[in-house]
C-alpha cells in the first residue's frame, strides 16, 4: 500500500521539481510566442499603437503569400543561410584538420583565426561596406592593380548576394573551426595510430575514423550556425539593406522593415511566426538525424 | 533683531539680482541684438530639454555654431542633445512617442515623417504656444521663414492632409529644409567650354561629355540605392519631367509614361555615373561629388556649404551653382527637417523656447557662419550674405520654382516610399526588371495601402 503511494507521489514530486524551470521558460519563451502568434491575426500600425488591435483572421498570412517580395526573402534567406552554413563547416573543418597537429606557433594562428568572432555585428557590416565600396574599396582597388574592372560588389544583383555571403563566412568559420577542433581533439589518439597500423591512408582514416568520431559535433554546429544564420540581421543591413532590390532581403530584414518602416505590428509577427516554423523545421531534421546517429 | 533685518536684507537683494537678471540677459549679445529686453526667458530655468536630432551638415553647424551653449546660457535650461544617422531616428521617435512620457521634449524629423507624427496625435500644435505672450519671443518674424519651408516641414491636416489649407495646423518649424539645386565644377565646365545645364537634355549631355571625354570625371552624382534613397532619387527628376505618384483620386500614377521616362533618365545617368551608383546612399552621392569624381551634383541644397568645407572637399574652391534644370516644368523638391514637440514631452513650454531661439533671425545667422543653411527669406535675400554666398543668390530664385506638392507625405507614405516604391525603382535600375514592369508589380500592393488606410473607397 505505502509502496504503492510513493510511486504514485513519485511524478508528482517530479513536476513540482519541474515547476520553477517551466515558469521561467513561460515567461521568456511560451508567453511571447504565443502573444506573437496571436498578434499574426491582427492589423496593429505602430504609429497607432494607442488604439486597439484589429482582428483581420488569415488575411496577413494571405498578403504575405502574394507579395512578390515576401517570396524573394524566403528565396534570399535559403540561398544566404544554406550557402553559409555549408560552406563553413566545410571550411572551417578542413582548417580545423590542418591546426589539429602539433605544430610550432600553432596557438599563435588559432587565437588569429577566432578573432572575427570577437568584432561585433555593426562594426564587421560597416567595415566590408568600405571594403566593397565600388571606388574607395580596398577590394576593387586591388582587382584593379591587377587590371580587372571594377566590380558593384554590393550594387549588382548577381554579385550581391555573394558578397554578403562572404563576409558572413569570413565571420563565422572561425566559430565552426573551434568546435570542430575540439571535437577533434576529443578522438583518442590510438584510434587513428590502430587504423594507420592496419594500413589506412589519410583519406581513409579522416573519413572513416576521424569524421564518424565528430559527427554529433559536427551536427550540432551546423543546427547553432543554422539557426544563427537564419536570424542574422546586423551585417546585411549595414552592408546592403536589402538591396539591390530585395536580392539580399533575408527574412530578419523583412520583418524589421515590415514592423518599423512599414509599421505593420501585426504583419511583421506573421513574418516572425513563419520565420519560426521554417527554423524549427530544418533544426529538427538535423536534431533528429543527428539523434539516430548517436543511437546507431 | 538684527538677524531679521539681515534677512529681509538678502531676500531684498536677492530679488533685486532676480531683476537685475533680466538686465544681465539684455546685455547677451542674442537678446540685445534682437531686442527681447522685455521677454523672460529664465522662465523655465532648471528644466531640461532633451533634443533629438540628425548627424546633418545642418545641424553640425549648429552644434560648431555655440549656439545651443548660448541658449543655455541665456535661459538656465539644460539642453541634452541625442544625435543619429537620419534614417534611423524614426523607429527611436516613434517608440519614445508612444509611451506614457518620452525621452524627447524636442525632435527634428524628416519632413517625410510630419504627417504621420501630426496624424497620430504624436506632436503638437504649435499655435498655442504662439498664442501664449509669456512663451512667444515678440519679434520672432514668423513671416519671414520661407513660406515653402514652412508648409512641408510644419504644416499637417490641410488639403491632401499633408498640404495647408482649410483644417491645417502648425505642427513644427524649419530647421536644416532644403530644396534642390544643381552643383557643378566650375573648373571643369569652364575648361572643356561646357554650357551649365538649364534642361534635362543639356544636362544629359553635360554628364555624357564627362564620362565620355574626361579621363577619371563621371557626370552627375546621384542616389539610388534600393529602398528611400531610389525614391528621392526618382521624385527629384520626376517633379520636372511630370511624374506624380498618386493621381487626385489617390490611384498610382508612376505607371505613366513621365514616371517611367524618369527612370530612363536616371539608368542613362548611371551609365555616366560613377561606378557602382545604383547602390548609393546618400552619403556615397555626396563623396563622389567630394572626392572629385563626379562633375555635377542635382539633390538637396543643404549640401552646398560641405561641398565648400576644405576640410572635407577637395573640390571646395572649384564649385558654381545654378537653378535645378527644367524638363516639362520648373520644380525642385521641398524637404530636409523640421522641429516639432512631441506630445508626451515632459518639458513642451522649455522645448519651445529652444525651437523659437533656434530659428531666430540671429542665431539662423550664427548657424549659417559655421556651415548651416538658411530657412529665412531675410537672410537668402540678403545682400552681405549673398556676396560671402553665392549659392545664397541662386537659393533664392531657385525657392519660387520649389514644388510643395513634391511628394505625397501622408502618413502612410513610409509603407510606400521605401518597401514599395524605392524598391521598385532600384529593381528597374539594376536591371532586375524594366522601369515598366517593375512599376506595374506594385501597383496592387500600393492600392492595398491606399484601400486600407481609406483613401481609395
């Protein structure tokens, strides 16, 4: 009988255990959601912020659909997020590989390579605008010692896009690279020493030893960069805002335009509910396929 | 006693230097030139006026000028100042606007932003304090602000609710408008024998001739970047080739064959720009012009008195000025900033003092010695100023051709202008679409604005 009443107290005392986090985690994270989610259904100006929402139903997601220029941030934040993130795990992880070892000076060049981390946001936007300035830039003043034309880095719709990209790798490898190299460091040493006594090359050995190891490391980086990535606004909108056109309008920029220039509380929460879904659903593919691989 | 007689002896004193103050403040060389003996202006000494305003050639004079230490001086009312990038005091405005107190008991805003603010109950009349003698300066002379300036900086509730006329209010005062002039190198002009531009033809030519024939000189500096900056580009040129936004009914009209020949001519201008010009700010306009780049400027005239600082302008001693060029019309913009006092201001009657001493005839004087730009017919007009000035003289003829009705500052016109329009224009320029479809693909999305604010029934 009493045996049986602890086990029934037993999940009870683990909610009330539960309770203090589950406040603290409402009232920063469910409570604004849902206000967000509900502001989405209404009509709400900022410069009429004093008088009461409207409530509209769908008719903001409907708008947002049609906009031709809604569709072209969805279009510029996959572009910029997925360029991003592959290309510096790619990056990042091969440099990682290359300061892996023992060599001289060697903490000198990783305290070098994190640096960009450390610029703030602002500062790394209004620096690579010089750098790309079309006349005064330091970029097309080199391409033209070399005798290339210059380049509207920041004016062209073909280019744009690139530029933003690259200032946003150059920012954010390091990040990869540091925790790629920590998860390199956790992999046993006579793990690899075993494989190259049985005769595996480097290759070999990286992709079937090294990679394996850090897998879940490598998953969780891509989810953080991922979803940094996705939110990214500072850089963009001190480089190019948006522009040429919307080219560069990644989907934070949208909202930030929607709710302060537009003034469109109520649109912009919309924006900031699809936002959500879009990030929630790629982290979960990699949440959950990094899961199984931890499992297998 | 004796105690008490010694104080009844400092309170008389006291007070005498009280008076006397106001003796002291006649002898301030701002009260005596402008002979406001009679007029308190310690009436509000202790308070603190907090003062929002632009990063701005304008309003840098006024901070080089002394002039806000003066008015301090003069009235023991402390003057906080919060500068910013111009563009982005609007968000900074309206939050502090809309909360029960804000931190702002004066703001300048883009003259854009005016009917908005007045619409929203965001900013004040101003007639009343015009009305209340303990807080009008006698010999202010509003008359002679420049009436054009007056209208589109502070003038909400009229016609087109953004025009005077009947229901219209005072809402605010210029300080650092403007309206467009044409900038050029003189040495240029004069060396390769070019004619100054008077129309829109002989200044496509001018900026052909540059590009084509003068290594390392462009034509004309302009911007265009996608969002605002493409569309106080486009409403420059639009005014005098006879492009309207809207039509009288409020339906768009730059589908129409003025807006998209606008367009023409700025892609024409850009193919002799400098490069990478469909991307300018307005900061990158002006460097270009700066730098020596570009042989020709066409945009704000506030601009003038940077392009003559030697500390910023390679070019300052090398500048002529002439009248915008005429197209189907003559009409040059109207805008720059206004003061205004928002209606949760904590200190509106001390806030109103500092707006009034700033546009004063005196200290518009003191402002435009250290690089500001004149708001005061009396002071375009005058002749000493006009010879130490001689874009003063082309300011003046150029201010009866400014169109007031320059663009459509409603309160909905921030949805427009940059989101949807500007964004339009930087497509077409940059060759995403042509100026005609880029114009016909938010035509709807700008109705929508129009259908829900009420305009279009």
């Amino acid at each position: 009988m009493s045996s049986h009443g602890i086990a029934g107290r037993k999940p009870l005392n683990a909610y009330l255990f539960l309770l203090p986090a589950f406040a603290v985690l409402a009232g920063v994270l469910l409570i604004p959601i849902v206000n967000g989610l509900r502001l989405s259904f209404f009509d709400w100006p900022l410069r009429n912020i004093s008088k009461a929402p409207v409530f509209v139903g769908f008719r903001n997601y409907v708008e947002l659909f049609r906009s031709e220029f809604f569709r072209a941030s969805i279009r510029a934040t996959l572009i910029f997020t997925l360029s991003v993130v592959s290309i510096e795990l790619v990056v990042g992880t091969a440099i990682a590989l290359v300061l892996e070892g023992d060599i001289p000076g060697l903490r000198f060049f990783r305290t070098l390579y994190v640096l960009p981390i450390m610029i703030a946001p602002v500062v790394v936007g209004v620096v690579w605008r010089f750098m790309y300035h079309p006349s005064y830039g330091k970029i097309n003043f080199f391409l033209g010692q070399m005798g290339i034309n210059p380049v509207g880095w920041l004016s062209d719709p073909e280019v744009a896009m690139k530029a933003v990209i690259i200032a946003d790798v150059w920012q954010w490898t390091p990040f990869v690279f540091l925790l790629v190299l920590a998860g390199l460091q956790g992999v046993p040493k006579d793990l690899s020493e075993a494989a190259r006594v049985d005769g595996a090359n480097y290759t070999q050995t990286l992709l079937f030893v090294k990679l394996p190891h850090i897998s879940s490391v490598l998953g969780l980086t891509a989810v953080l960069r991922l979803i940094d990535s996705f939110r990214s606004l500072v850089v963009i909108f001190n480089m190019t805002f948006g522009g040429p056109g919307v080219t560069t309008e990644v989907l934070s920029l949208h909202l930030y335009k929607t709710a302060f220039i537009s003034q469109r509380l109520g649109l912009s929460s919309a924006i900031a509910v699809i936002l959500l879904l879009l990030i929630f659903a790629l982290s979960f593919v990699l949440i959950v396929r990094g899961v199984r691989g931890e499992k297998r | 006693m004796f105690r008490k007689m010694l104080a009844i002896l400092i309170l008389v004193s006291l007070a005498a230097m009280g008076f006397a103050g106001g003796g002291q403040e006649e002898a301030a060389p701002t009260v005596d030139a402008s002979g406001n003996g009679g007029f308190d202006w310690r009436a509000y000494e202790g308070s603190t006026v907090v003062f929002n305003f632009p990063n701005h050639v304008h309003y840098n004079a006024m901070m080089d000028s002394g002039v806000i230490e003066e008015f301090e001086e003069l009235t023991g009312i402390t003057v906080e100042t919060d500068m910013m990038q111009y563009l982005n005091m609007h968000d900074k405005q309206v939050l502090e606007m809309s909360k029960p107190t804000g931190d702002y008991d004066l703001i300048s805003m883009v003259v854009m932003w005016k009917s908005e603010y007045a619409m929203a109950d965001m900013i004040q009349p101003l007639q009343p304090f015009f009305d209340n003698p303990a807080l009008a300066v006698p010999d202010y002379d509003f008359d002679d602000l420049v009436p054009g300036y007056v209208e589109v900086t502070g003038i909400a509730g009229g016609e087109n609710i953004y025009r005077d006329g009947p229901g219209a209010q005072l809402f605010g005062l210029p300080f650092g408008s403007e309206t467009s002039f044409l900038i050029y190198r003189k040495d240029l002009f004069d060396e390769y024998n070019v004619k100054v531009p008077e129309t829109y033809d002989e200044l496509t030519e001018a900026a052909r001739f540059f590009a084509e024939e003068v290594p390392g000189v462009y034509g004309l500096t302009m911007r265009a970047a996608s969002g605002h900056h493409a569309t106080h580009g486009w409403l420059l040129h639009a005014s005098p080739m006879g492009a309207r936004v809207f039509d009288d009914n409020w339906e768009p009209a730059f589908t129409s064959p003025e807006a998209i020949e606008t367009i023409e001519f700025m892609k024409t201008m850009i193919e002799y720009g400098p490069p990478g010009m469909e991307g300018f700010t307005q900061d990158e306009e002006f460097a270009a012009f700066l730098q020596g780049d570009a042989a020709i400027y066409l945009d704000a005239s506030v601009f003038a008195a940077r392009a003559k600082d030697p500390t910023v302008s390679e070019v300052h001693d090398k500048l002529g000025f002439a009248l915008h060029p005429t197209a189907k019309t003559a009409g040059s913009e109207t805008g720059g900033f206004g003061l205004a006092i928002p209606a949760n201001a904590a200190s509106p009657e001390a806030a109103f003092l500092l707006m009034q001493f700033l546009t004063m005839k005196e200290t518009e004087r003191k402002v435009i010695l250290a690089g500001g730009a004149p708001f005061r017919m009396s002071a375009v007009n005058d002749a000493g100023l006009q010879a130490q000035y001689p874009e003063f003289a082309v300011l003046a003829e150029q201010l009866k051709y400014a169109n007031p009705d320059w663009r459509p500052i409603i309160p909905e016109w921030g949805e427009i202008n940059g989101p949807l329009l500007g964004t339009a224009i930087n497509q077409a320029l940059t060759g995403q679409k042509t100026p005609e479809q880029a114009m016909a693909d938010i035509v709807e999305p700008v109705r929508q604005v129009m259908i829900r604010a009420g305009y279009i029934k």
